[in-house]
C-alpha cells in the first residue's frame, strides 16, 4: 500500500538528517506508483497545524475478552497506535444501513433483518474495504424505508454509515458525512407508454373531423360543377341552390322533387359517383386508422406538463427530491405540486416498486424517481417510458455518522479504486440487459373492430328509412292522383 512507501520514505530522511529544514504542511506532494498523495510522517505529526490530536476516537465495536465498547463510549487510541494498526481493524465490527436502490443495492426477496444479503456496486465495495482493512461489516434494513430516516439514524450514532447511494445537498452535508461524490444522481419523471389500441372515439373524432371536413368541401365543389355541366347543356335551367339540394339528395339516392325522366342520367351518375368514391375514401381512411391508431399517453417532460395537464405526481417519500420540492419557493411550480399533489395525499407517497406500477396502469400519473431506478425496472422501456430532461440532479456518495474517523482511509481506497478502473468493473458487472419490446399483436375479431362498422350501419339505416319514406309518399301521392283522376271520370262534363 502507499502508506508503506511513505514510513520508508521517512526513515532514509530520517537517517540522513535528524531535523527537518522547514515544516511538513498538508500541501507537500510524493509522486508515487499509485497517484499524487499527501506526504504525512508519523513521527512529524505533531507539526502539521490542525492535526495536533492527542488522541483518536474508536470507531465501530470494539470486543475484548472482558467487555465491549460501543461508539456511546468512546475508546482512545494513542495516534502511532492508529496508524500502526490502519491495515489491520480486526475486531471492528461497522454498522451499515441498506434500502433497495438498484444498481447500488439489491435486497433478495424474502430477505429479514437476521439473514440479509444485499448485493450491488456499494455492497461489492465495502466487502472490498472490509478485505482490505480487516474489518466487519454487519448491514441492517432501513426502517421505515426512508433516506431521511437514515440520515436520522447516523446523526445519533446508532450506525457508523449506509451501504446505499445518497444525495449530498447542503442540509443533509450540515449533520453528517459523506465520502467524495461518486456519481451524479439524476431524476426525471416516469410516464405511461404510448400503446397500440382500438378506440371507438378516437375513431369517432377522426372520422368527424377528416371525413366531414372533406364531405363538405366535396359538396360544394360537385354543386358548383353540377351547375357548370348543367349551363353548359342548355336543355336543362337549375338554380344554383337547387344543384346543391340535388347533390346532397344523391348522397343517398332518393332522388329530387323533380321527375326522374328530366334530369339528366349523366349528370346524376356523376355527382353519384363522385360522392360515393369520397365518402368510400372517408371510411376507409377511418377504419384503417382505426385498427392501428396510437392511443395517447402523453410523456411528461418537466413539472410544468405535470402542472398543465392536470397530472397527479408521486414519489418516494423521505428522498432528497420530497426535501427539495419542500423548501422550494413559494408559488413556484415545484412548491405548488408539492402542497397540491403530495403533502397530504398519502397515496402519491409511493415506493419504486408501487410506483411503477401505478404509472404501467393510470395514464394521468407521473412518478418521480431516479434514472437508475428505471432502467432496471422490468416495465421498460415497454410500458413506461422517462423525460427526455433532468428534473433534478444531486452529486452522491456514501454517508457515514458525523465525525467518522476512518472517513479519509475511505475516500482514499476509493480513489484508488476509480483510478485503478476496478469500480468501473464492479458497475458494469451490475448493469442491466436492455428490455425488448416485442409487437403486440391486435385480436381483430367481431367484438373488436365492430365499433368501426357503427357510423356506416347507421348511415345505411338511415338511407334506407329515407327512401322507404319517399316509397311511401310516392305511393300515397299516385293514390291520391288516381283518386282524382277517377272523381274527374265520374264527374259530368258540363257543356
């Protein structure tokens, strides 16, 4: 290890000279095989200013044959006795607390507080630490499954440090310590899919909106071209509004007031034509978008669409993001999600689990939670899918108890370890399989696609009513002329 080089180092100066030319201070630099370290000489402690500590606190339990001493009871250890002893803390026994937060740590189902084995990228490193020192780790579930409870927990001693990742910001920094940041935590807002489904509305707005808008313009062009063709043949002299009660009679061809023998076949045949082939365009577009039309499930991109579109919001309660939107301003738009949406709705205080399971069944539900934690959960990117931008980003590390002595040993094996790429390893070895989705295929049977029949069946309907309507008074008319035509018979002629 590099404190090896430096106590042999010390000695060759030491034998050379017996007095130092000038004080050691924290800035002096040795350029060893590892990296740049600070140079600090056992012997020469004293004269480094801010370091004359007679004495170092015990960390962790400390079990002799007589007693056991916990943190509450300090044992103190002569300085040359700690650094003598800083590869070899057999008989110290550090209390860490887990929570599940994938990929740092991973609690097994059906694990309990007397068997548990959590695994993960922080897990991996303090059993690296505890070969390296010779220490013992003992790990304890959160209770409450908080990050603020943990943070709790560590400023009244009750453990040495947590074996998840946690969120640095300025309050939680004020009552405990961290280890240098080791990666950026970064939320944004978990949404519904878009998913293929049959919808008889959107059906119905598409039909209204396209089908009509294009049945109108039609109207009108064949109306104006009905009276075109009608001027030009000259046996013929309608008015322009009696070409357009023509053409709308046609759509369903009952025919005019008119008799059939003086309008022109050809004229009729047209206009018949024309509407028939856009209004079987119409329905086709329609039906065709029908079996494949894209049911909404818009994706969140900031709070701001929370906001807007009236979406209820969730997150972990007890994170640092439920700390954040809390101490927000006034009137801003975190603040008011915060007092509108989670403070007193308990049912938008979700774990991960619970919450991507609520965002995979209500479309109007977004959930706020870490990158990580998405991407290893099983519903994406198929069912849920994340904001494109980071709602909030946090630097985070490992958080021990205030005063933790052994903090700085920590945050050098850590640099060595990022330095060595051997964390890099031990992440990749955590990183998730990528989810595929594969097509959902579409069940087109009668209960399926009969919605996209209705508007057609009713138009038939109705066709089929108006033209029996017309039978009926056709026939009730050439009664009502025979009638008269028999009373004109019967009737002498008067001379």
């Amino acid at each position: 290890m590099a404190y090896d080089s430096f106590d042999k180092e010390a000695q060759s100066e030491e034998d050379s000279s017996n007095h130092l030319s000038r004080a050691i201070q924290c800035e002096d630099r040795f350029d060893t095989n590892y990296t740049i370290l600070n140079i600090i000489k056992v012997r020469e402690i004293t004269q480094i200013p801010g370091l004359e500590h007679p004495v170092l606190r015990k960390i962790g339990t400390f079990i002799t044959d007589t007693t056991t001493i916990h943190p509450s009871n300090p044992f103190t250890w002569n300085r040359d006795h700690f650094f003598a002893r800083r590869k070899d803390l057999r008989g110290i026994t550090l209390g860490f607390l887990v929570e599940e937060s994938k990929p740092y740590c991973f609690i097994p189902e059906g694990s309990n507080s007397t068997h548990l084995q959590p695994y993960g990228i922080f897990i991996d490193m303090l059993k690296l630490f505890s070969t390296e020192f010779n220490f013992t780790i003992k790990f304890e579930r959160a209770p409450k499954s908080s990050w603020t409870e943990m943070i709790r927990l560590l400023t009244l001693n009750k453990f040495d440090g947590t074996g998840v990742d946690v969120a640095i910001n300025k309050e939680r920094a004020q009552v405990v310590d961290f280890t240098s940041p080791i990666f950026w935590s970064d939320y944004r807002l978990v949404s519904q899919a878009p998913n293929q489904a049959l919808s008889f509305t959107t059906y119905s707005s598409t039909f209204s909106f396209h089908f009509w808008l294009a049945f109108i313009a039609n109207i009108v062009i064949c109306s104006f071209a009905l009276y075109v063709t009608i001027r030009i043949e000259r046996s013929q002299r309608w008015k322009l509004w009696e070409c357009f009660s023509m053409v709308c009679l046609a759509m369903v061809c009952i025919g005019l007031s008119h008799l059939p023998s003086r309008i022109s076949s050809r004229v009729l045949f047209l206009s018949v034509l024309l509407l028939g082939t856009v209004i079987w365009a119409s329905y086709q577009a329609s039906l065709t978008s029908t079996l494949t039309v894209v049911q909404s499930a818009k994706t969140i991109s900031d709070l701001n669409d929370v906001l807007q579109l009236d979406f209820e919001i969730g997150l972990w309660s007890g994170t640092v993001v439920e700390q954040v939107m809390k101490l927000s301003p006034d009137n801003s738009v975190a603040k008011t999600l915060y007092e509108t949406k989670i403070k007193n709705n308990p049912k938008n205080q979700l774990n991960n689990e619970n919450g991507f399971e609520r965002v995979r069944l209500d479309s109007k539900f977004a959930y706020l939670t870490v990158t990580t934690e998405t991407i290893y959960n099983p519903y994406y990117p198929c069912d849920v899918v994340q904001s494109h931008i980071s709602t909030f980003k946090f630097p985070s590390g490992m958080a021990f108890r205030p005063g933790f002595e052994l903090l700085p040993l920590f945050n050098h094996y850590l640099a060595k370890l990022m330095q060595s790429g051997q964390y890099e390893r031990i992440r990749l070895q955590h990183l998730p399989r990528p989810n595929s989705c594969s097509p959902k295929d579409l069940t087109l049977g009668f209960d399926n696609i009969i919605s996209a029949f209705i508007l057609l069946a009713g138009g038939v309907l109705a066709a089929l009513v108006l033209a029996g309507s017309e039978r009926v008074r056709m026939l009730l008319a050439s009664k009502g002329k025979r009638s008269n035509d028999l009373n004109s018979f019967l009737t002498p002629r008067l001379k």
